[in-house]
C-alpha cells in the first residue's frame, strides 16, 4: 500500500478548514500536543501539520488565484528519514507513512533542513519534531465508521477538494483521478518522489462579454436621469 | 538559514581540534623543527582533544531534547549526523592510545600506527561535518563537494595554526611549520574563494514554479496563510543583505588567510615571535568563525520557495 493524499487546486476555496480540522484532531492525537505559543498575543504563533498558502498565476487580465494546502508528502525517497541520526523518522513499509517517533527524537531539526516541502515543524514544548501522521490513528480505527477512516482534514474539507487512498492500487479513486486530470508531485526535480498528488486548475472556457449596446434616444434620457437623481 | 552560534562554535573548534591532532602527528613522526618534547606532545594532543570535546558539548545545546542525544549514534547506516558522532566517538580512544603510547614510551610501529589511525578518523570525521550540510539536495548552496573540503581545509588551517603556536612556544625550529601553514591556508583560501564564486550563479535549481507545478504561467505569492512567523520562517527565513554578506567575506579573507600570513612573516622574521602566532591563531579562528556564520547565513533552503522566492 502507498497511501496519500490528491488536492484538487480548481477546487479548492482556501479556507483553511483542512488546517484547523487537522489541528483539532492531532491535538490529541498520537503525537499531540500541537503547541502554541502566544495564541493570543501579539505574535501568535505555533505548530501545524497543514498549512495553506496562496499564490496567484498569471498576470493580469488572465491571473487567477490558487490556494495551495501543504502537508506530508509521505514521500517514496524521503531524505528526512535518511538524514535521522536517532532513528526518531521512520517509513512504515507496509502503508508508506512517514512518521516520527516522539520518545526517540532529540529536537535536532536536520530532518526538517532534508525537507523541501516544509513539512515538519519542531514543537519548542516538548522538544521535538512533529508533522502530519496521515491522520494513522484515524484511519485504521475499528471503532469508527468505514466511511469515518479517512484523514480528518478530507472528511472536513467544505469544497470536497481533498482525497485520501492507495497510489499502489491502478484502480483506487486517487489513481483514477489522477490519471484523468493529470495530477502531479511538487518539486519533482529534488527526486523526494512525493506519494501526495495536487490537480492542476481546469482552464475555464472564457465566458464572452458583449459589448454594451448604444441605445437610442429613450436610453439616453434615462442614463441622464440616473445621474441627476441621488440615491 | 539561521546561523545557530551552538553549531559555529561547535564546527570551528572541533574542526580545529581535529586538524591540530592530525597535524601533530605529522610533527611527531617527521621531527618537525627538531621535534616536540614527549610532555609538549601530551599537553598539545589533549588540547585538540578538548577542543574537540567542547565543540561536541556546544552542538549538544542546538538540541530541543538533548536527552535523547545518545540515540544519535544509532543510525550509522544511512545518517552523515550520526557518522560525525560515530566516528568522533572511536577517534577519542584511538586519540588516548596515540598519546599513552608516546608517554610510556612504546615502540616506534605502535605508536605511529595509531598515531596514523588517529589521523585518519580525524579526517573522516571533519569529512562527515561537511557531509551533513553537503547531502542536503533542499539548499543548492551546501549541496556541493566544495563543502566538505572547505571544511577540511578550514579546520587544518585553525590547527595547523595552533601548531605553529606550539612550535613558537617550545623553542622549534619555526620554518617547516610556517611552511605547513601557509600551504595549508593558501589551500583553504583558494578553495574558498572557489566556493563563493561558484554559489554565486544559481544554475539548475528548482523555482516557485516547480515548487507548486503551476509550470505554465508566472507565479507569485499573494499570502502565506500565518499571522506572525512560523517554525519555518525563523529556521529558514533568514536572510543577510548582498552587500553585508560581500563584506563579510572580506572579512573571511582579511582577518581568516592574510594577517595569519603576514604574521607569519613575522614570526618567521623573529620579530616578537609568540606575539605573533597569538594573533595568528586568533585571527585565523575568528576567521574561521565568520566563515561560518556566513555559511548558515547565506543558504537558501527551497521552503522558501512556498514563501514567494521566485527561485533559491
Ligand atoms: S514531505 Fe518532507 S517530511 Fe514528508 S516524507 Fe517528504 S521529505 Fe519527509
Ligand atoms: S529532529 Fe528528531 S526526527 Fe528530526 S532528525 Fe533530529 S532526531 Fe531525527
Ligand atoms: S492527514 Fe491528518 S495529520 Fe495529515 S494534514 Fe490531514 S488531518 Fe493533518
């Protein structure tokens, strides 16, 4: 099994309700807290395993903005994992989860210098490196409903823009989709072999604008009493 | 990157201490300048030593959780971390026998066979130190072979500084060690002043483009989507302005390679010799230490590409 997730970016809106979903869910999850510092303060500030940012394409008039989340690529050749000297990052074999075990981490952040999608961020509390689990605590979960084991930041996603499956399997809904719309891998020079697929933005047919028409004699009248009259 | 003064202190001293060791044994088997008294041998072998360990010390306080910092050793396999850690920690023995053996007077092979051993780990472990930074494929800056050798060049020219202090010291012959040195800095500068020129073209390397694979159109940031900084922009964020950072590097080379050299004019000359080689090794050190700084401060870590860098 290679799971993972697809972001559709035509869809979606940003949000941001994957991030707090997958806050709220991992706060108390295996590798919970997610600490934050100065929440209400003037420099809030803190750790999370899903950021979105936003980025515009083009040029105007043909720009369009994109909002891009980012999370754990859970990547095939994942250096992060390589470059741990304490064994704290492992790559499970059997799903392709990178994950990093709390009670062996020393806080030494070269993981998060090995990788380039700013996926891992050092919790200052406890010392230790953190990131997104795939949400592992949730979807192997017996107790929950088949159609609840999936990473909480999809199940919570408004605009339906994030999928969760197996890239191993040729026919899971995450293959499907990504051989139809040409889902691509972030960075694919850096050769991280990213397993998290994004869908490119759809390019829209352009929707024609006509001309507004003079109008005649009747028109003009009105457009001058528009003016005069104050609304 | 950010300069984290923990690791400066750290590469610098423990590269020094390992390039004075080497170095050291070079003097002992060639009776360099008519060679070291068994005790001065002692004295310096376990100054390199303590340089070494305090460089070890200092790079334990970068650690958010040191208490796990014996865990570093275990993945040899894979990690130039771990290697760096493995490698120091059979140097230390190997280090003691070397001296032991010169104290109890052992035969000739012995001690130079661990003295050569000694030597050996020595480099490799200064090799490992640049490694870290040189597997790193997410900053273009360290992601190349010069790094490891401007450590190694580095550290051999704060040691065999050192040395020639020693050499002053102890009454020596000065020349050969004048001789080491100024072929070792002039190495170390020439490597270095590769380095920079060659970081100074970005070549092939990833853009925000590819970052986000919206590869068919210009690309811009509109917003990050945090409120104040995060863990990445403080570790990664940090920037030194063109101008600084060229000035800087003036400073590498000024206070790093040339009043190194030109005191060793003066020591050569006799003119207030010990005085001299004090600056020498000064200079050289706090050289090697804006060196370095300047090594953090200049790499660009790809993140920032998601941060509205149009390239790293
Ligand atoms: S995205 Fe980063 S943290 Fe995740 S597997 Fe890839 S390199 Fe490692
Ligand atoms: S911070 Fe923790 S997980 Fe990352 S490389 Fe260091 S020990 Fe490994
Ligand atoms: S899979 Fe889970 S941990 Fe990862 S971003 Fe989504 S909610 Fe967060």
């Amino acid at each position: 099994m290679r799971l993972g997730l697809v972001i559709d970016l035509d869809v979606c809106v940003g949000c941001h309700a994957c991030a707090i979903a997958c806050k709220e869910w991992n706060a108390s999850g295996t590798i919970g807290p997610l600490s934050d510092y100065q929440p209400y303060g003037a420099e809030p500030s803190g750790v999370w395993f899903n950021r979105i940012r936003h980025y515009e394409m083009d040029e105007y008039p043909n720009n369009k903005t994109v909002n891009f989340p980012m999370s754990c690529m859970h990547c095939e050749d994942a250096d992060c994992v390589t470059v741990c000297p304490t064994g704290a990052s492992y790559k499970r074999p059997e799903d392709g989860i990178v994950l990093i075990d709390q009670d062996k981490c020393m806080g030494c952040n070269y993981c998060s210098w090995a990788c380039p999608y700013g996926a891992r961020e050092l919790d200052r509390s406890s010392g230790t490196m953190k990131k997104c689990t795939l949400c592992v605590d949730r979807i192997y979960d017996q107790d929950l409903p088949v159609e609840e084991r999936q990473p909480s930041c999809v199940l919570t996603c408004p605009a339906h823009a994030r999928m969760f499956g197996d890239f191993d399997d040729p026919d899971s809904a995450v293959s499907r989709t990504v051989r139809e719309r040409s889902g691509f891998g972030l960075m694919p020079e850096l050769n991280y072999n990213p397993t998290n697929r994004y869908l490119p933005p759809r390019s829209k047919p352009v929707i024609p604008v006509e001309p507004k028409s003079k109008g005649g004699l009747k028109e003009s009248i009105k457009q001058f009493a528009n003016k005069l009259v104050r609304r | 990157m950010h300069p984290a003064f923990s690791v400066i202190f750290f590469t610098v001293a423990s590269g020094a201490g390992f390039g004075l060791f080497s170095l050291l044994f070079i003097a002992d088997v060639f009776k360099l300048g008519g060679g070291f008294s068994r005790e001065q041998l002692i004295i310096g072998g376990l100054m390199a030593m303590g340089l070494v360990v305090f460089g070890l010390l200092s790079s334990t306080f970068h650690l958010a959780n040191p208490k796990n910092a014996w865990r570093a050793f275990t993945r040899f396999r894979t990690s130039w971390l771990s290697r760096e850690g493995v490698f120091a920690m059979v140097f230390m023995p190997l280090a003691l026998i070397y001296l032991a053996s010169i104290w109890f007077d052992a035969p000739l092979w012995l001690r130079e066979t661990f003295g050569f051993l000694t030597a050996v780990l020595a480099w490799i472990t200064v090799f490992s130190t640049g490694m870290i930074y040189a597997c790193l494929k997410t900053i273009r800056q360290w992601n190349t072979p010069l790094v490891p050798a401007n450590y190694l060049a580095l550290g051999y020219a704060s040691g065999s500084l050192l040395l020639l202090l020693g050499a002053v010291v102890a009454e020596l012959d000065t020349t050969p060690y004048i001789a080491m040195s100024a072929l070792i800095i002039s190495i170390a500068a020439v490597l270095k002043a590769i380095y920079y020129f060659w970081i100074r073209s970005p070549g092939l390397t990833p853009t925000i483009n590819t970052a986000t694979g919206l590869t068919r159109a210009k690309v811009k940031l509109l917003d990050t989507g945090h409120t104040h900084g995060t863990f990445l922009t403080q570790e990664f964020g940090f920037q030194v302005a063109r101008q600084r950072a060229s000035l800087l590097k003036i400073v590498v080379f000024v206070l790093g390679f040339a009043l190194p050299g030109v005191m060793m004019v003066w020591v050569f000359d006799q003119q207030g010799q010990q005085m001299a080689a004090i600056v020498a090794v000064m200079a050289g050190l706090a050289g090697a230490a804006v060196e370095r700084w300047l090594f953090f401060a200049e790499a660009r870590h790809v993140v920032n590409l998601y941060h509205g860098a149009q390239r790293c």
